[in-house]
C-alpha cells in the first residue's frame, strides 16, 4: 500500500483494526485536514458483490448530518485498495471508558444515552439502520460529545457473513433478539442494542453473558435480565424502566422507534417518572434455532456449531399488579385526600420553549411565560450560524418536557471562531495559491482584495506582504488585504568601467545604457585633472536601468611634470 492514496490522503498512522477493516489516521492533502481513512481487509476488498454494497451503503450514509454522528467524507479505490475516508475523532470508544469507569452514574448515562439515541434517531429518519450499535462503535471525545460511527456499513457486512467468518459483525452482546434468529431487522434492533448499552453503563456488565456465542446468543431469546437495581441500587426506578423496555424480548413490548426511547431518557433527565411496562416471558416460537438461526448465528459469530435446537419450558405468566393499587392504599393509610396526595406527587410539565437565536433578555420573557427558569450561569461558545450575543443552545434542548420551574441553561454565541491567520509572505507563495490556502482554511474568497506593489524585488506575482499579519486570529468572514509584486522586466548588469575617460565620453556610455549620472570631484595626485578617476557604484557592481551613478573627477594636480633640473642637484649632491 502506498502512502498516499489517489493523490490526495496522505497515510500518518494506524489507530485500529477490525474484522472488515484496518483504521488509519491520515491527512487530506487537498483540504488539509486530519481524517480516518478505512481499508478494507483484501478478502473483502476482492468481492466484487461485497464491495458494491459497502459502497452504495456508505454513499447512503454520507448524506447523514448530525453532530452527534461521524462524517462520511469520501468512498474511493486506488489500484486494489478500497477505502473509505471519515470524520476523524479526537477521543476514546465508550467500550474502553465502561472498562475503566463503569458502573457510571445515572445522570451521565443518561446523558450519553440522549446523545446515542439522538444519532440514532437521526439515521432513521433517513431510513438508514445501524444493525451494529455496540461500545466499540460510539466514541466519546475530548468533551464528552457522542459520535456514532459506521452507519449503513453494518448492512453491507451482514450480506457478506454467508461467506465470509469471523467478527465482523461484532460482538453477539448487543445483538437483538430478532437479529439471532435471523428475521428482518427493523429499527427496533438498534433500540434494543442501545438499550444494552445502558444497561451496561449502569452496572458494569452486559445482561447476556456466556463461554461461547451461541450460548450469549440463546441468553437473548430465553433469559429475563436481572433489573439493573439488583447490581447497581442507585439506579432510579425511571431510568430502569426505561432500560427493561428498551430490552425487552417481544418487540412488541419494546420502544418502537428511537424518538420514543429518546422522550423517556429526556423525562428521566427531567426528574419526571416512566410508567413500568409488565415484560411477559413470551414464548417466542419456543426459541428453536432452526435453520435461519443457524446459518446467521453461526455464520456471524464464527461458529462452527450446527444444528443446534433448544426448547424453553413454557413460562408461567406474570400476573399484572396494577400501579394505581400501591398508590390507592398509600391514600388511604395516610388518611389524607387525594387531591392533597396528588398535589404532592405530580409536578406540572411544560415544554421548553424555542429560546436559539434570540438574545438573554427575550429569552427570560419567553421561559417565564413557560413557567421555567433561566439559568443564570451562562456558557459561551463559538457559532458560525448564530450572531454573536445570542443563544446557540439550550439544555434541556427545544420541545423537551420538562418539570414547570426547572432551570433552563442556555449557551450564547461568541460569532464565529477566530483562525491563526497563515504566514504568506515568505518570499515565495504565488497569488493564487495564497488564496487556495486561504478558502482551504476557511476564509471567504470574496474577501480577500490583492493589491500590486511595484517596487518589490520578488519575482512577479509572488506575496510581498499581507493584512492582517501572520499569526493574528482573524475570522472567516474579514477582510483580507494581499500585496503581490509587479516584478520587474529589467536584467541587472554589470557596471563598465569609464575610469581615464573625459566626463562627456563617460556620460555618453552611462547614458546608452539608461543610467543617472551625477558628477563629483575630488583631488588626485594619480589622475590628470577632469579625467574620471573611479565611479559610485564601483565598476563590476550589478546595476539595472535608471539606476544612479556617481562619476568621480579628478580635481587635480595629477602627476608630477618631469623635471630635469631635479635630477642634476640630486646628482651632483652625491
């Protein structure tokens, strides 16, 4: 494999590898900036059948837009090597921080649950399944911001596990029960996989665990999960709730979409309570795995086990306890009325307004009328979307059913974030690769005015000198001054020497070759007087046209006259 691939992705380092692909941080040397480039592993990339569904589902994936996502940039082949080129994510997968930090407390699972169905519910409604939602897959930056990766991949990758083994579809934990028998997935799958995923974050430990696949496997269709309480007593009877419905077997007992699963978490968030669902042991088909299960078990897993069957006794049905019962008695022992009981028990609700855009002081307005409160303590960031003083966010986010007079935390804009403004004046940057550079970083074209100096020495059309100075921060939309030369058509020459020559031949061959002359005189002892004794510059110096020259005239008294007089007394004092 080369180090660059098509001209353009320059390889920096492996951070990765999986069953389908090897991971690699890598820089795009046209828009330069650090990316994930994924090459698949050749037995995948020589599958004509499988690499023309990895491609159609990867293009399907890129038109997924969300913050809570990972990007895809690009799908491309250079010789034999089939890639694909993504977001790339300072940070760490949620498997490692649940091997490091697990259980995690209620109120971040949360958190991070909202961010993980947010991406999820995104992707539905662009009709794209995940079927692989698993820590491995989520990472978590720097910040604490969810970013789901591998969206529509997974689709292509189960098509290809009829011949091909191993792990590629991931790890059996996360797997829906749906998914193990071999039937069609739906988006409930993913639902149920992130509900696994809590469940996980909350304890410590996934609900399924087994020697072998095929044995996890079994455990999704057969066995009730111990509730998250019984291994963690801090978690909330709402949050367990919600995650006992999220993993529930039947999917008809299950959230039926991620937006669903989503206004759970959010009144968890808000301290509201969710209704327990009574989970029936369903028999589901008396669990047999038949041929279907078989052939998808074994073959996604990487087991060679076949023909396994398995039977589960016929469950005894759960009585329904009705809620109301509890509440009726606690009434009555109590002795007080119901309107008192319910006064105490229920807040009102209410919905947080849309607050994005306007400034602090409408926003207070508008959470009031809403029976809320505004946060006080406000955070500041950039936005290149909203004008600098107003709201960019607010936390819970916009619609969200809230408890009345709760704090709403808003974020307000600073504008758009300053950039470390390039060094382009080093003597050698062309004009238009100036600007190349400066739309690359993200600076606007219709910004950037050039202006001609004509008297500096680089070459023609090289920067000379630029505004605002390297270094400063400047935003994407200010004004940009570049100063370029006009270069110069004249070739330097070396000086003639005019030395012993009379003023006027001197200023007629200095002037032949489009110089200055200027005159001075000095005395000379050497040179006859008016006779050109030496030149400022000095002969052999490199001059160009209309440069100044000083022709230097001697003044005088040249060389002694000889003086045979002289001679005699010199010799008759011998």
């Amino acid at each position: 494999m080369s180090k660059i691939l098509s001209n353009r992705y320059e390889i920096i380092d492996k951070i990765g590898s999986g069953g389908m692909a090897i991971v690699y941080k890598a820089k795009d040397l046209l828009l330069n900036r650090i990316v994930t480039i994924k090459i698949l592993r050749e037995q995948f990339a020589a599958d004509e059948e499988f690499v023309r569904r990895f491609r159609r589902e990867a293009q399907s994936a890129a038109s997924l837009s969300h913050t809570n996502i990972v990007s895809i940039y690009d799908v491309g082949k250079d010789g034999d090597t089939e890639y694909i080129v993504m977001e790339y994510v300072e940070g760490q997968n949620l498997k490692d921080i649940i091997r490091n930090y697990a259980p995690l407390s209620s109120d971040l699972t949360v958190e991070l649950g909202i961010q993980i169905a947010e991406a999820i519910r995104h992707a539905h409604e662009h009709h794209i399944i995940h079927r692989d939602i698993k820590p491995h897959n989520i990472l978590v930056t720097e910040d604490g911001r969810i970013k789901v990766t591998d969206f529509g991949i997974a689709r292509a990758v189960s098509a290809a596990t009829m011949t091909h083994t191993g792990d590629i579809v991931g790890s059996v934990h996360y797997l829906s029960p749906e998914q193990a028998r071999g039937v069609q997935t739906n988006e409930q799958s993913d639902v149920y996989s992130l509900g696994i995923i809590l469940y996980e974050l909350l304890t410590g430990k996934v609900p399924y665990d087994g020697e072998t696949p095929i044995s996890i496997a079994l455990k999704h269709l057969q066995e009730q999960a111990v509730p998250p309480s019984k291994l963690n007593p801090r978690v909330s009877p709402a949050l367990e709730n919600v995650v006992m419905r999220a993993i529930a077997k039947s999917p008809d007992q299950r959230y039926s979409t991620a937006k669903e699963l989503l206004q759970d978490l959010r009144k968890v968030q808000a301290g509201g309570t969710v209704e327990k669902i009574d989970i029936e042991d369903r028999d589901l088909e008396s669990t047999r795995i038949h041929r279907s299960l078989s052939a998808g078990v074994n073959s996604a897993l990487g087991s060679e086990d076949k023909g396994v069957t398995a039977t589960k006794p016929n469950a005894k049905k759960t009585r329904k306890r009705w809620p109301w019962i509890a509440l009726l008695a606690f009434i009555l022992v109590a002795g007080g009325s119901a309107l008192a009981i319910s006064k105490f028990i229920y807040v009102g609700t209410t919905t947080v307004p849309p607050l994005v855009g306007k400034s602090i002081a409408d926003a207070d307005v508008f959470v009031k009328q809403s029976n809320l409160i505004l946060d006080p303590n406000t955070e500041e960031e950039y936005s290149e979307t909203v004008e600098k003083g107003k709201i960019t966010r607010t936390e819970p986010e916009e619609g969200a059913t809230v408890k009345e007079g709760r704090q709403i935390k808003v974020w307000v804009s600073l504008g758009p974030e300053p950039i470390k403004f390039p060094n382009l004046k080093t003597g050698d940057i062309p004009q238009e690769a100036a600007i190349n550079m400066l739309e690359s970083l993200g600076f606007k074209k219709e910004k950037i005015k050039v202006v001609v100096d004509q008297n500096s020495p680089l070459p023609k059309g090289i920067v000379s000198d630029q505004d605002p100075a390297p270094g400063a921060d400047w935003y994407k939309d200010g004004n940009i001054t570049l100063t370029v030369s006009a270069g110069t058509s004249e070739k330097p020459f070396a000086l003639p020497s005019v030395i012993g020559s009379s003023l006027a031949e001197a200023q007629s061959l200095l002037n032949q070759l489009d110089l200055t002359v200027t005159v001075a005189y000095a005395e000379s002892t050497e040179y006859p007087k008016d006779v050109v004794m030496n030149t400022q510059p000095a002969p052999g110096t490199m001059v160009k046209k209309g440069d100044v020259i000083t022709v230097i005239m001697s003044r005088g008294p040249g060389p002694l006259a000889f003086n045979p007089f002289a001679l005699d007394s010199v010799a008759t004092l011998r």
